[in-house]
C-alpha cells in the first residue's frame, strides 16, 4: 500500500479571538477564512473534516511532489494574508473581531504514511497512527504561530532536503516527544512581505457636490455600533424594511465595502453594494448604492449613526437619488422623492419598534 498525504492548515489564535470578541462576527471571519482555505486547495486534496478552526485534508495513497506540495503550501499561504488584508482594507465595523482579525495567523502540518479508515454513519473517514501523529504535531514546540511543518517521514518521501531554502521557505530540522516518541520535522517561518499577495481595489469614497435629497433622523436607545449592527447584518432586514419580499445575501459573511446583497420587491431584483463616505470624526457610516430603483439613474443611501451616550445614538439617513433625462427628474421631484421618504420613514420606525422589543 502506498503512502497517503495528510495536510491541516491551522488558522493561529483562534481561541483568543473567538472568547475575546464578539462572537457573531468572529464566527464570520473565521467561517470566510475556511472557505478560503478550501479554495485554495490546488492538489485535489480531499477534506475529511472541518475541526473548528482547522482543516482536515488527506490525499490517499499519493504523495504529490515536493514542487507540488510546497506551491500548494504557497498558495494556501498566499489566499489566507490576502483575504485579511481585505478584511483590513475594507471592514466597516468596529467591533473588536472585525478590527483585530487581521491578527490571525495560519500554520500548516503536513505528514504521510499509510492511512487506514472507518465508517461511521456511511462517512469514511481517515483513522490510524499517522493521523493521530498528524494532529499531534500541532502541539510542537515551535515558538511561532506562523509556519509550515513537514514531518520528517514526508520530506524524505518528497526527497526534501533538511536545511531546504527558496525566496520564501527556509527550513530548520526540529523533534518533539509525543507519547515517549521522537518525531523529527522540518519547518519554516513564513515572512508575510515575501508572499504575492492579491492587490484588492477598496471601493471608492463617494463625495458629493450637493447636499443629500432626503435627509431623515432618528433617535434609538441603543449604542451606535449596536445600531450599525441591525442595519448592516442582513439577517435583520426583514424584520424592519418595508415592502421587501426576500433579501439575498451571504450568511457567512461579514458586511464590509464591496459586499453585495440583493432585494427582492414584486420580483424585481435590486442589486446593492456597499459604499462608503467621510463624516464626521466619532461617527460611524454605512453607505449602500443602487442602480435599479425604477425611475432613478441611481440612488446612493448612507446610514450615519451619531453617538448621543453609551446606550443611546441619533441616525442620519442621507439619500442621494439622480436622475439624468428631464422626464426623469421631473418624476423624481414630483413623486419619487415623497414616496421613497414615507416608505424609508416607515421602515425606520419599524426598526425603532423592533430594537425596543428586543430590548425592553
């Protein structure tokens, strides 16, 4: 029987982030990191399972080649820092998970040898020493959370040499006692400014040379971020906006600029996406653009949210809608605009009625 690959990339402080930060929005990001991760599998590499802030891969009886195996690393590497400087880039929410999450790190542990495996309710699962080995060498005493760990057995499998270096890796020769064992391996830091990471436009800032054409305020007693959280987490929306019949969005995902979520109305699609503006220093923005509101050319709308005290804020809806033919603006002015304020109004009202029943 030939020798299987075992291959778990590991997201580094996991625990901490999770128990320190809001939990909602961590459970996000660490959900979008492991389908980062998943697509980033470039060696047909199969998961047996998904351990909390880890994956389990294996590929049975193939070992693919050092060139391989060390691009695949790359590649894992490379997807991992680049979605967290998206996250950095882009993030809109202040809350502790949103802003330390670029903190993250990933290690990766790679290990072979002959696998075995056991059903359990029809899933087949890989079993045996060298996954127990495998998980094992998690626990190691490398002082960094930022690495790329070969077991010895691996890197003579792949005829990698003990001391190998390339413009990224540079591995050193290590062992740790498990279970009164040695196990030898070799392992490399990873210095993040030598990975080729994906260059992510932010979406502009909008700037405006005349005042908004629908301005609304409301008070809430909850706290501005509390507020930015109803409004920006789409699981909220039906609750509160008026006349939607469905909204489409990603669940596991945090909103940030360039996030995407759709409406609903009679049928008819209206694609959104986040943008943003400058306000004023200690406020908080949220900005949504679309292109599919009848009669409008587009209608860009920002949530403003004004701190009041800890537990209360003010929300400043500034809607900008154009128009660009005459017919188009006269309707605009004559209609448009009073109706896109009485069903707005209503929708906030409706937002201020279900925060207060949610908190009493």
């Amino acid at each position: 029987m030939s020798d299987s690959l075992l291959f778990i990339p590991d997201i580094s402080g996991y625990t901490k982030f999770v128990q320190t930060t809001e939990v909602e929005h961590s459970q996000h990001v660490i959900a979008e990191l492991l389908e980062i991760l998943i697509n980033a599998n470039t060696q047909k590499l199969r998961l047996a399972e998904v351990e909390g802030d880890a994956l389990f891969f294996y590929k049975e009886e193939e070992i693919p080649s050092q060139e391989k195996l060390l691009a695949q690393i790359e590649t894992m590497f490379t997807a991992f820092y680049s979605h967290l400087k998206l996250l950095e880039k882009n993030r809109i929410c202040p809350c502790n998970a949103c802003a330390t999450a670029p903190n993250l790190q990933l290690k990766i542990i790679a290990h072979c040898g002959e696998l075995q495996f056991i059903t359990v309710q029809d899933k087949r699962k890989p079993f045996g020493q060298i996954v127990i080995e495998a998980h094992r060498l998690l626990k190691n005493s490398i002082s960094s959370n930022n690495y790329a760990l070969l077991s010895e057995s691996l890197s003579q499998v792949i005829g990698m040499p003990d001391h190998y270096k390339s413009q990224l890796f540079n591995f050193s020769k290590d062992e740790d006692m498990y279970d009164g064992k040695h196990i030898k391996y070799l392992f490399s830091e990873i210095d993040k400014s030598k990975l080729k990471l994906t260059s992510y436009e932010t979406p502009y800032e909008v700037y405006f040379k005349s005042p908004p054409g629908i301005v609304i305020e409301k008070e809430y007693n909850v706290s501005a971020q509390e507020l930015l959280e109803y409004i920006t987490n789409y699981s909220y929306r039906h609750y509160w906006v008026k006349g939607v019949d469905k909204f489409e969005y990603n669940p596991n995902e945090v909103t940030r600029l360039g996030t995407e979520h759709v409406c609903v109305i009679d049928g008819k699609r209206l694609n959104f996406t986040t943008v943003t503006k400058s306000v004023e220093s200690g406020q908080l923005v949220y900005g949504e653009l679309t292109s599919d509101v009848p009669v409008v050319d587009s209608l860009y709308q920002f949530y403003i949210f004004v701190p009041i005290s800890e537990n209360s804020c003010k929300l400043v809806l500034e809607m900008y809608p154009t128009a660009k033919s005459i017919l188009k603006k006269i309707i605009l002015s004559l209609f448009m605009k009073r109706a896109l304020r009485k069903s707005v109004n209503e929708s906030l009202q409706n937002l201020k009625i279900y925060i207060e029943k949610r908190n009493p």
